[in-house]
C-alpha cells in the first residue's frame, strides 16, 4: 500500500463444500462407469483409470478431517484459554481482517481501548524502514505515528529493523501493531508516549537501544521541535493515560525497558517478554514526584527472565496490580519499591536463583512505607516474599471493563507460554 491510509473491509469467505453432494455425484460418475462396454484394451484401462480415480478421491473424502482432527491434536492451544486476553482475539482465524477487535481485549487498569475500536480508524502500513526525525517520509513508521490525524492503526508489510535517530513520540489514538510480520526497533531509540493517551504497542522486537543525540524532531500533529537528548528507555510513559504494551519482546538497554512516570495513570503492561535486562521497569518518577500518588498500572501475564536484575518492577507511590506473572530469577530484587504505594502481588510464580543471597522476592527502600500483599502467589527454589502488610486496601479498585480473572501461580508457566512478540500468519490462528 506504500504508506497509503486505508479503510479496512472484512472479507468473504467462501461457503463451506457440500460433501453429501460431492460423494453423491462421484458414485453416480462410479456406476455410469462400469456400465459403459469396453470394446478394446485401451478402454479397458480408461475404465480401470477411472475407477481407481473415483476410489482414492472417497477415500480422500473420509480421512481428510480426521488428519485434520490428529493436525489439530498434536497442536493443542487449551492453553490459550488460561490468558483472558489471548482467548479473547487468539482463537479467530480471521484476526488480520479486524485487526482493531484487539482493542477489546485489554484488562487492568487500562480498560477496553474503545476508541481504537469504533468508527473512523485509518490504517497505515509501514513499508519503509528509514527513519528522518524531521522530515519523516511518507511509508516510514515515524510518519505514520507522529503525522496522521484522528485515529490510526499501524501495520507493517513485512520484517524489518528499525534504528530510529531519535525517539518516536506517538500520537493520541495510535495503535502500532506488529503481527503478521517480525518488526525490531533496535540500535538506536526507544518509543514515548508523552501527554498521550488512548496508545497501543503491541507486537515488537525493542533492543539494544543506546543512547541519542539532541536535534529536531517531529513530535504529534506535525509540530517540529528541537529536543535535547532523551531517556534511553525500550518505551517510555509519561503524563499519560490508556496506554496498553502488549505482547512485545524487549531486552538489552542503556535504562529502562518499561518506565511509566510523571503522573501516568491507566496502563496495562501486559504478555511482555523481559530478558537479559538490569533494571527493567519503573513505575513512578521519583520520590519527590507526588502526581505518581495517582498513577494506576496493572503488570500481567509477562515473563521476567532469563538474566533480569531488578525493577520486576520497581514502584514510587501510586497503585499497582501485579498478576499471573513469571519471574525467573532476579539478582537484587524482583519487587521492590518506596514513596508509599500500594501493590498486590496476586497469583505470580517467584523461582529464586541457585544463589543463597538471591532469594528475597521483595525489597523496600530503607525509611519508606507501602503497602503490599501477595495473594496466590507460588514461591520455588527458596523464593521468599517476607515483607507484606496485612490490610485489605491493596485490592485494585477495578471498574467493570477492567476486571479479569486472576490464574492461579501454578498456571502461569501455561499463562505465560507465549509472553513476547508472536509469529503469526495472516492467513491462520495466531
């Protein structure tokens, strides 16, 4: 589409065969056969040829569904259903025709992203992987995620990496989507949402981001400012609300991997793949900073691991949900947090590494209060979560667009399966 806006239309499909009839018209082809005479040897073998033809294509009729049933057995996706996100748009095979019914699907504090739902979305496919921070060219991710009015979802038309110069500052009503092709950010910059809301990231590789230089940059409704240089966070979150992560992979950075700050609230980070990573996510900006007594982040079905220190995550004031995620392994902490918030750890699995001194789940910044309750969790190999308050204030206040069902600890290796960016066909199940 070269970076063209388009109204996306579902397809039909075609009926389903009618077997019954099929099979009736081949047996009658069958009977007519035999009663035709043979007059020569080479008639004979037209009929013989014929008769084999009719047997193999029955035959074909009876054992095609069930090599479809024994397909479909030896790729058992049960678990799918364990993850209230992924069983809400994982089990369509028709997902890449609307696309947008992924805004449905989001739990936690975030809510359902309704307004990347409705009418009025533009799509824009990425298909260029260069990347002008000034003058971004028409095709380009930046283009797409900074230029476009009203709402827009972002698609790219094939694999591709993507060393930005400087930071993408996303626009209100984005949703960058990355399924159906394999898309890293890497080298370069990180994603923000800054004063944004209503924002989707879902489906990215982001790496190995380093650090940037100051210039100009393109920022939401075309505006072009000069910046000085930036954080060097994989996606970063500030003064923002409704922000959905998703499903992507991100290791190996300068800072964070995920921080949301400065009086960010309603965010799901959730089904993220954390690896090889030292401080990997915080939530507050920091303890001088009281608008984060507002923030409001839900943390769910991701996995922490291999090779992540700390920050799993680390939280400065405000309220936060962490759910039905897989922790393998920390160095200095996996939890931990100061500036009094309030945190339940609900139904997580905490695997402690071999190390006699890397057993502690949670650690709270010395002089601090919070308040903090582990609900269901599941501790192995020595885990220990031994600071815990006992009041029952640390329940999310979750609206009913909001609410899900918590898994239990021993579930989430079957939750968790598929954190990360997935590798889905447009043309069949996710």
């Amino acid at each position: 589409m070269d970076g063209n806006l388009s109204q996306s239309a579902t397809p039909s499909h075609p009926p389903v065969a009618d077997n019954q009839k099929c099979h009736s018209y081949q047996q009658t082809q069958f009977s007519n056969t035999l009663n035709k005479p043979a007059h020569s040897l080479p008639g004979l073998i037209t009929k013989l040829t014929m008769v084999l033809s009719v047997k193999l294509s029955l035959s074909f009729l009876v054992l095609a569904p069930l090599l479809a049933l024994a397909s479909s057995k030896s790729k058992d996706r049960s678990y799918i259903n364990k993850n209230a996100i992924d069983r809400c748009w994982r089990n369509d095979p028709h997902w890449a025709s609307a696309r947008k019914d992924l805004a449905w699907c989001s739990i936690g504090y975030a809510g359902k992203m309704k307004k990347l739902a409705g009418s009025g979305v533009k799509y824009y496919e990425v298909t260029d992987s260069s990347d002008d921070p000034e003058k971004p060219k028409e095709g380009t991710l930046r283009y797409g995620a900074t230029t476009i009015p009203g709402k827009v979802w972002i698609t790219f038309k094939s694999d591709m990496t993507i060393k930005l110069k400087i930071p993408i500052f996303i626009s209100n009503l984005t949703a960058i989507d990355g399924r159906g092709a394999t898309v890293h950010i890497a080298g370069g910059s990180g994603l923000v949402v800054d004063k944004g809301s209503n924002v989707i990231i879902h489906g990215l590789h982001i790496h190995d981001i380093q650090s940037t230089s100051s210039g100009k940059v393109m920022m939401p409704a075309g505006r072009v400012v000069s910046i000085s240089r930036q954080d060097l966070d994989a996606i970063s979150i500030k003064t923002s609300t409704k922000v959905w992560v998703d499903h992507n992979t991100l290791y190996r950075g300068k800072d964070g991997l995920v921080d949301v700050t400065h009086g960010s609230r309603r965010v799901t980070v959730s089904n993220n793949l954390f690896k090889e990573h030292d401080k990997v996510m915080l939530l507050g900006h920091d303890d001088s900073f009281v608008q984060d007594k507002e923030m409001r982040v839900t943390v769910a079905y991701n996995h922490f691991g291999p090779d992540c220190r700390q920050r799993m995550p680390r939280i400065r004031h405000g309220r936060v949900h962490v759910a039905n995620n897989y922790h393998d392994g920390w160095y200095e902490y996996a939890i931990g947090g100061g500036a009094n918030p309030t945190i339940m750890s609900e139904g997580n699995l905490y695997i402690a590494t071999d190390r006699p001194d890397h057993k502690k789940v949670a650690w709270r910044e010395s002089g601090h209060n919070w308040h903090v309750k582990s609900v269901g969790d599941v501790f192995a190999n020595g885990a220990v979560f031994s600071l815990q308050a006992t009041d029952e204030n640390t329940k999310p206040p979750y609206g009913q667009k909001q609410r899900f069902d918590v898994g239990s600890g021993n579930d989430v290796p079957e939750i968790t399966k598929d954190a990360g960016a997935l590798s889905c066909s447009t043309s069949k199940l996710c």
